[in-house]
C-alpha cells in the first residue's frame, strides 16, 4: 500500500493516540494536533520527523489556521484528514447543563471540523485527491437521555458531512465513521466501571486503521460503521 500523509485531530489520548501508533507502525507519516501541551510534547520526542505534532485548539479557527499553513508549507495536503477531536458533556437532563458546557461541546465537536476542514480541504481539492473522515457516535444516528448536547454535536457531523460529500470534486470523499463502543475516557464519564466490558483503543485501532486505509473516492458520502466496509 502507498504510504500516506495521515492528519488526525485530538491525538493525546484515546482513538487519536492509539490511531497515531497505528499508522506509524504501518509506515504512514503522521500528522496531529491535541490539547495537551505535555502530551504533544512527548509524542514530538518520541516520533521524530517526519511526523508533526502541534499544541492546537480546533475550536479556535486562528489556531487551525496558523497550524494549517504550517502543515502545508511543509508536507503538503493530506491523504487521509481525520476529524477525530471531540468531548463529551458530564451526563445530565440537558436543562441542566450550564450554557458554556453546552457551547464547549458543540466547539470543539461541530465547529471544530468545520474549522479543520475550513482550512485543509482547499489543497486537497485543489489536488483532487483526498479522503475525509468526520468522527461521529451511535449517538449521531440514534439518542439516549443525559448526552443531548453530545447527540446534538454528532448528528451535526452526519448532516455537515453529507452536504460537503455534495460538493468535493470527483477523485475524493467525505464519510461520517461510527467508531463502535471503545473503552476510552469518554466512554468511561458514561458508562462509569461497565466500560472496561468493551474493547480498548489500541485493540480497535488494530481494525480500524486498515479500514481506514482502504476508503476511497467510491466511499464518497457514506454513514460508516467500522466493519461496514
């Protein structure tokens, strides 16, 4: 398989981390960003160039923006773009949810992609070449009490990326991926002690990568599940 130029947003733990292990195991170069300064600045020791990782915020569009035009001046547009970052609210009548918990997920989940594929998709366009991943939940395709603001966010992401499958060129693909239940921090804040009941991120990143790998342009639109394809 050709090596790809692989970008992947919230790389400092769960999906992203294990992700990152993943495709630099299978020859990829690497491509991340993630809210932990400490984080990054291990992932920064530990995988030498060519891989890049950035201290980034993807809710705030000057901080994609400047890390964008770092990126590209450097390796180009990317092969695969994955809108992995995203945050869960604390489980909670959505009435009671403060108003910037409310806001903080729909940044960082919804506006954040848009932000990442805001200042990304243009070289990747330009190229006709490219596939995008937006990160979605069971939760984007179906709801449960106490993750409104979450369910809100991710059925955002299917519309947002349905409608920019409609607009790409021929040559790329936008998809939404359902990532299954994968015992991470997030799944944890739900589920509490029953989440140790399912997988880990890096035993599911052992599937999802070639997956991943394997979307192309004939991919184009569709609502994903890992193993659909």
């Amino acid at each position: 398989m050709p090596k790809r130029i692989v970008l992947i947003t919230g790389v400092t733990r769960g999906l992203g981390r294990a992700m990152v292990d993943e495709f630099v195991r299978l020859g990829h170069t690497v491509l991340g960003c993630g809210r932990s300064r400490k984080e990054i600045e291990q992932l920064r020791r530990r995988l030498r160039p060519p891989h890049d990782f950035y201290v980034v915020d993807v809710a705030s569009d000057d901080d994609v923006k400047s890390w964008a035009s770092l990126l590209l001046s450097a390796h180009g547009p990317p092969d695969l773009l994955l809108n992995n970052a995203g945050i869960i609210n604390k489980n909670a009548p959505l009435w009671e949810v403060p108003a910037r918990e409310f806001a903080e997920v729909i940044d960082v989940n919804l506006k954040g992609t848009a932000n990442v594929i805001r200042h990304f998709a243009p070289e990747m366009v330009k190229r006709k070449r490219g596939v995008i991943v937006n990160f979605s939940s069971g939760w984007g395709r179906s709801t449960d009490p106490e993750v409104a603001p979450y369910c809100a966010s991710k059925w955002g992401i299917e519309g947002l990326t349905l409608a920019l499958a409609q607009e790409l060129p021929s040559g790329m693909a936008a998809v939404s991926l359902n990532p299954g239940v994968i015992n991470t921090a997030m799944l944890q804040s739900c589920f509490g002690k029953s989440a140790s009941g399912y997988m880990s991120a890096e035993e599911w990143a052992k599937t999802a990568v070639p997956f991943l790998l394997k979307l192309g342009p004939s991919d184009n639109g569709k609502q994903l599940e890992l193993g659909d394809h």
